[in-house]
C-alpha cells in the first residue's frame, strides 16, 4: 500500500464554553491514502466535521483549541505550521466543500469572481486567464452555458447549480485532497445522485483522496472504500466498506445501519423505523466509560466505569472496534 497523503495522530480539538471544555473532537486517529474516498460518518455532534475543519486548521481560537495530536501532510504537521505557509495548502493542495452553499458562497460576488480569486491567489495566472479557468471548471463539474453562469450571482442559481459552483471553486487549483462536509445534504434526492456521481467522475479523473463527511449510511455505501464510524468524539469502528457493512460490528455502527429505512417493509405490519434510543451526550459532560454506554443494548456494568480501547477484531487487523463486548 502506497504511504498516506494525511496522517491523523491522537487529534485532540477542544471548545473552552461556559459550561466546561467541549471535547469536540478526543483523541482521533486515521490515514488517508491517495486515490481513495475515506468515509467518515456519525450523527450530528459527534465531530466529524470539527475533525474536518482541524485538517484545514479553520478551527476559531480562541474559543478552540488544538489540546494535542498532530495532522502529517507529506510529513509536516499542519498544526504547526505559519500562516504564510498554512495559505500556500489551504484551498490549494487540500480543498473543502461545505455543508450550505448559500451561505458558504458570498452573494455580492458573482461565482466567477469566487473562483477567479482562488486561481489568482494561487495560481498567479492574470485576470483573464483566471476567469477562463473559471469557466472551465463550471463547465467540469456540469454546468449548462459555463460563460453566463459565470457571470451569475449565487442567488441566481438553483442549490444544485450552487453546489456544483462549491465543488468548481474546491477543485481549480488541482488539489491532492478534497475534504466533502455533507455536500448533498440541503439537495434533493436526483441532484444528489448527480452530484455523487460528479465526485466520483472527478475523482477518478484527477486522482483525488477524498475525505467524504456525512450522516448518511447509503451515501458511504456507494462511493468509500474505507469507513470511520464516529461517536463522542471517538472512531468506536473502522474499516473497508465490506467490514463495516456486511460484518459490522460495534452496537453504534449496527443500530445505524438498522435505522436506514426498508422499502421492503412498506406496507408491512412491520414497517417502522428502527431509531437508536437516547441522543449524542453533550461533549462538555461526556459519560464515564464508555460514551456509548447509556444508549447502547449490549451494555454490562464494565463499560460504565472503564473506557474501552480502539483495537483490531478478531477477524481482521484492518477492522477496529472500540468496545468491550464484540471484537
């Protein structure tokens, strides 16, 4: 296997709140590999897109801080690295596409100029230059007549249309990694199956590693090749599509493929939801032992007091689990 293009060691991104200190994100660790789709999924609050923001160093501080670990790129730590030199790989070598394009994209600049200035900074190319490269890009990723579109501002365009703009502007200047922070979440369900199969065509065509960031199990399923399954601020399972989804292991993992609704059942005296009970713990009061113990249906009285570690299974040295019960 080729050497990772990211290595997250022990990452350790905290929020100083008036409640206490939010670990957000406790102790994390994963590779990244070049060419491949990482999945990282997980319900709201259980900081996957805190991990996100941590690779591009967009975490505010204060009130975040990095309280520990390190993010390798071609072996220099992100984390410490100047600003000067923080610029010259943001929105350059790693790229991100964020969750709302409305409000990620400015309204008093037209697409055009969003993506020119992105080539600009970074590319040196001239004015002109930069907005044929603006073009295109908008027509790479798909959209109809690139040369008026880029002309438009984004309240012009329809979410689809805008969210093509983001995956344009992410992908300019070539970069090595691109970080999706649920980039299909505001869409329906036919622009997000173009968008998909946009990402993967792209990714294909400029050998991408892409790190995809979503609630959504179906979404994973169609695109990753690996898949971390966050809870807490804790990976409690990682490995190929096929462990997590033909062998899933851990108690969270399986009620969250248990919740994906059955067409099957439609119609059934059997047909509703499954739902995990209770909800994600604040990160400011995070349970003793395991985070997972309070919701979890497998639970003994060990995995109140002592947290269990991230380890490979017994089936496989690429599959981990977080857990005392099931290995």
């Amino acid at each position: 296997m080729a050497d990772p293009i990211i290595e997250v060691k022990n990452l350790q991104t905290y929020f100083k709140t008036d409640e206490g200190t939010a670990k957000a994100v406790n102790d994390v660790s994963f590779n990244v590999y070049p060419g491949e789709t990482l999945g990282i999924v997980g319900e709201s609050g259980c900081g996957k897109s805190v991990t996100a923001l941590s690779i591009m160093r967009l975490i505010q501080t204060p009130p975040g801080l990095f309280a520990g670990g390190e993010i390798l790129f071609h072996g220099e730590d992100i984390l410490k690295l100047p600003d000067a030199k923080l610029r010259e790989i943001r929105g350059n070598i790693i790229s991100m596409i964020f969750q709302e394009p409305m409000t990620s994209l400015n309204p008093v600049f037209t697409c055009g100029n969003q993506i020119v200035e992105a080539v600009q900074l970074h590319q040196g190319l001239s004015k002109s230059e930069a907005k044929q490269k603006a073009i295109d890009m908008l027509e790479l990723v798909g959209i109809p007549d690139p040369h008026l579109r880029v002309d438009e501002y984004p309240h012009q365009l329809s979410g689809g249309m805008r969210q093509r703009v983001m995956i344009a502007m992410a992908l300019s200047c070539n970069p090595s990694v691109l970080i999706a922070d649920e980039p299909t979440t505001a869409l329906d369900v036919t622009i997000q199956a173009q968008i998909l199969e946009l990402l993967q065509k792209l990714q294909k065509e400029m050998n991408l590693s892409v790190i995809m960031i979503t609630h959504d199990l179906g979404v994973i399923a169609e695109i990753a090749h690996r898949v971390i399954v966050m809870y807490a601020g804790e990976i409690v399972e990682q490995g190929g599509i096929q462990e997590i989804f033909k062998y899933p292991t851990h108690p969270y993992t399986k009620g969250l493929l248990k919740s994906i609704p059955n067409l099957s059942k439609l119609g059934s005296q059997d047909e509703s939801l499954y739902n995990i009970k209770g909800m994600v713990p604040s990160a400011t009061d995070f349970p003793s032992g395991c985070h997972f113990h309070p919701r979890c249906e497998i639970m003994v009285e060990k995995c109140k007091s002592h947290k269990p570690v991230l380890e490979s299974s017994e089936k496989s040295d690429t599959h981990l689990i977080r857990c005392w019960e099931v290995k």
